[in-house]
C-alpha cells in the first residue's frame, strides 16, 4: 500500500479525491492547509504528493518539500491546462502534472507512471538524504552508499570500508551499526595502527591473570565488550601478521581464546573493518593474509574522495559552518559566493576531515559574524586556486572521472560565477544563465548554496 499526502484547499473535492484514492488501494492523508500539509510531509514519509495549484506561485512550496524529501514524487494537480504552468510545475520539481479535466482515469495513470519511474527505485521506508546524524551528501556516488547502507543494515555479513583518510569511512560504520538491529548493542572501535602490537593482541581479545609479565588481574578484551553490537575495525592494514592467524580464525568460528586462556569465548559482535591502504596489493606483497581479506571483503563499500564529490562541498560546509556556531555560541548566515568557490576548486588531499577543520577554524577565529568570506579563510590553502577559471578547460585525468559528478561541478561553478558577476542578484544571474528565476533559486536551495544578499 502506497502512502499519498493531498493538499486540496476545497474541503469537499478533498474528500472526494481521498475517496477515489482509498478505493484504488491507496492510504491517504488529506490537507486542506498548506502550512499543515508542508509538516505532514517533513513529519512522515509518503511515496506520492498530490499538491493542488492555482498559479505559478503557488508551486514554489516544491522547492521546500524536494529539498527536504528528494525521493517522494510530487504530482501536481490543477484546472489550469496552461503549457506555462505546467512547465513551471515540472521545473520547480513536479514529476507529473494531473489537469484535473481530464478526469479520474487519467489520475490513476499518471499515478501509476509516477511510482513506476520514480518511487520503485528507492526503499519506501527510509529517507536517502540523511540516514544518520553527520552523514552529508547528496551527490551519486555518496547516494549509492545510502543505498547500500540500507540493503544491507538487518544482515550480519562482514564489512570492509575502504577509501582515503579523512573521507569518512568511521561515519559509514556508526552508520552501519545505527541502522541495523544492533543498533542497541554496544559500539566498540579500536585503530589497529594506534595501539602497539605487543599490547594489540590483549586489546582485542582480553588476556587472564597471569598470562603474561604485568597481568595481574583479568582483563575483558574489545570483542567480548562488543557483545552482540559492532565491532569496529579501524586501520587493519596495520595489524601484525601473527595476529591476522587469530582473527581469521575468531571470524570464521566465531570464538577466540583471550591471551593465556584456555577456554573459548563466543564472538557475537559484528566485524566491520576499514582501510586507506589498497589490500590487494598488500596480499599481492603479502604483508596481508588473502584468506583473511576475503573473509573480510564479503561487502565491499568504498568512500569516495571529496575531490570527486564537489558537488557535496556547499553541503558540507554549510553543515559545519552550523554546528561550529552552535557549539562556539557565535551566528554566522552563510558564506559568500567567492568563498564558496574557493572551497569547491579547492583540491582537499585531507578531505571531509580537512574542511571540517577548516570550518572550524573560521569560525572560531573571524571577528565578525555574519557571512563568511574570502578574506577569511587562510591564503596558503587557495592560493592556487583561480576564481575566473573556467570549469570546460580543465583536462580528462589519466584514471578518468565520474562524468555525472564533473557535470555537477560545472554546474556549481557557473552559478557561483553569475552570482559572483551580479552581486548576489538572483534575476540578473538567472538571465546569465539563461533559467527563470524560480528555477536558479531551486538549484540554490538544491545544492546547498548561500548567497550574501
């Protein structure tokens, strides 16, 4: 059964539709407020929205609700047949159009094309845009993650997460454990490359009195603490080899000995490993165990770099930019079009973690609230970074790129330009660009970009 929020401002042909609805198979919730329909939709999930209009105006409410709800589709419904309105609906983000003259068959099929191309591709369930508390992106790659995340979050296959440091693949594994239903158990992380190899082997798997000089009591090793939550491992490259023996076997069995004992203790935990180091070549050089990278790499999961998801950078910098506000008591609205774009032709070799830092820095450190500009952020980071530089020139990389992301950041950068050229004028950017209006501004809010207007 498919959930379907209406807005219908008649109380009457409200009712009728619901009904018409309902008989289809359809569960439904009928506003006759706008206000009250926009936080009946932030507050629920539906498949469909039905919105009624009457105007070009009336449509800008879809630039609110895509931009909080990007996976349900917005079907809007009116008496008006008028081309105009009705490209205006689809640009500010409808995904069909119902002129209501055309009658109740005509409905059910626009319904039926609507969830077949648009909502069947999703879970239902769940919101795509921000599973987990600090997991930002909306770019592909990043939504695949999303995707992935929740196909797998009821299983109990081992994970390995791989990627560059500071991309942020600890953040994919507590999201990993937040969705799943161990969610309740326990979350225990260890950085296999922070703890000393003589000490790693009691860190993991505990050690009895005596086992060894300096055991003086019991000690519960990281896998029995973790119980039947997550166990995360961090850095596995840098696990010794003799040690590698122990938690092929630990995982295979799912039992490990702690250090000088003689009885078994269960695993129950989830195993979720992470690397920034490429493991097969390690294996191929075999400073890495293959059997073990195997019994790991049963799901794969890879975290891109931040320079080939751009198009995350104004998300992400407006994400930290808040909540360094918040925590350091200061109000900043935004950061300027110029600064934005600095931060997006950056190249970011320490990526996520690196402009988390960044952020962080410029708002602890500028005098002044307000917006965030160029003059803020530090010289020795931008200097090479040219703000007139124009994103066609640049050159196909040998390893290649992701076309849909390059496009992104096409994108974000000419609009940045325009913005920048027209002061953070929206029509006069608009007509640079040659887009109404309406549609710069959902693009705007889309992206996560602010202007200093």
């Amino acid at each position: 059964m498919n959930r379907v929020l209406v807005f219908e401002p008649d109380a009457r042909h409200g009712d009728v539709l619901k009904e018409r609805l309902q008989s289809e198979g359809q569960w439904v919730v009928l506003c006759n407020d706008p206000g009250e329909a926009e936080q009946t939709f932030r507050k629920q999930h539906f498949q469909i929205c039905l919105w009624r209009v009457d105007s070009e105006r009336s449509a800008e409410a879809f630039y609110t609700l895509k931009n909080h709800r990007p996976q349900t589709a917005i079907i809007a419904f009116g008496d008006s047949t008028a081309p105009g309105l009705i490209v205006n609906c689809m640009r500010a983000g409808a995904a069909h159009y119902w002129a209501v003259p055309l009658g109740e068959a005509m409905l059910q099929q626009v319904l039926s094309d609507t969830l077949s191309r648009v909502v069947s591709d999703f879970d239902h369930s769940e919101d795509f845009e921000n599973p987990v508390p600090g997991f930002i992106g909306r770019s592909p790659r990043i939504v695949e993650i999303f995707r992935l995340l929740y196909s797998i979050k009821n299983t109990d296959s081992t994970i390995l997460i791989s990627g560059e440091s500071g991309t942020g693949k600890e953040v994919v594994a507590r999201a990993i454990h937040q969705l799943s239903n161990r969610r309740k158990g326990n979350w225990i992380a260890v950085n296999c490359g922070a703890i000393p190899a003589s000490l790693l082997e009691s860190e993991l798997f505990g050690h009895v009195k005596g086992a060894f000089t300096g055991a003086t009591q019991n000690r519960t090793g990281r896998f029995q603490l973790a119980g039947n939550g997550s166990l995360f491992l961090d850095e596995i490259s840098e696990l010794p080899f003799d040690l590698q023996v122990k938690l092929l076997r630990a995982i295979q069995s799912r039992e490990f000995e702690p250090v000088g004992g003689q009885h078994s203790v269960s695993l129950d935990a989830r195993i979720i490993a992470a690397t920034n180091q490429d493991l097969e070549q390690a294996v191929a050089e075999r400073r890495f165990r293959e059997d073990l990278y195997y019994r790991l790499n049963v799901i794969p999961i890879f975290v891109p770099p931040l320079r080939s998801r751009k198009s995350d950078i104004p998300l992400l910098a407006r994400h930290f930019i808040e909540k360094f506000s918040k925590s350091c008591n200061r109000e900043f609205k935004g950061i300027s079009e110029e600064a934005m774009s600095c931060l997006v032709q950056y190249h970011w070799p320490g990526n996520v973690r690196e402009l988390e830092n960044l952020m962080e820095r410029v708002v602890v450190l500028k005098r002044d609230e307000g917006i965030i500009e160029t003059k803020d952020l530090p010289i020795h980071h931008f200097k090479n970074v040219k703000l007139d530089r124009f994103v066609a020139n640049v050159a196909l990389p040998e390893e290649g790129l992701d076309l849909n992301e390059a496009l992104n950041d096409f994108e974000n950068e000419l609009i940045l330009q325009a913005l920048q050229k027209t002061d953070g004028n929206k029509n006069r950017a608009a007509t640079l660009l040659n887009l109404n209006r309406t549609t710069l501004v959902e693009k705007l809010k889309r992206k996560g970009l602010r202007i200093s207007c």
